[in-house]
C-alpha cells in the first residue's frame, strides 16, 4: 500500500495503524504530531486509526533549543 509520509511516496504494510508505523520509523510517539489527510490526530488514537491507500502524512517534531 502506497501513502504520502512528509510529503513524499512511502509504501507501508496493509493495515498498518499509526503507532505501529511510528515504531517501524523509531519515531517515538511523545514526540510527534501526526497530520492525516489534514486533519490532526489526537495522541489516543494512533493506535486506532488504520491506513488507508493514498493517505497522506506529515510528521511534525518539535526541538528544543535556546
């Protein structure tokens, strides 16, 4: 199955749910905002909300610094 991750392709296992792709990435959960199909998704629900073909993804990290 195809999705847009950050703007570009990224193939990815059928039914696969956003915490279990967050995994595969090492991307930590606490420390993302995940935008899907331009709608955020609440912390709770990554581990509900199912990938669908031609999803579209954005990652969003935010660094501390001073």
């Amino acid at each position: 199955m195809h999705i847009t991750l950050n703007g570009k392709p990224h193939a990815v296992e059928h039914r696969m749910d956003i915490l279990y792709l967050l995994e595969t990435l090492k991307v930590p959960p606490a420390s993302v905002v995940v935008e899907r199909n331009r709608s955020i998704l609440h912390r709770d629900m990554f581990d509900r909300v199912v990938l669908k073909e031609g999803d579209e993804l954005e990652l969003i990290r935010f660094v501390g610094g001073g």
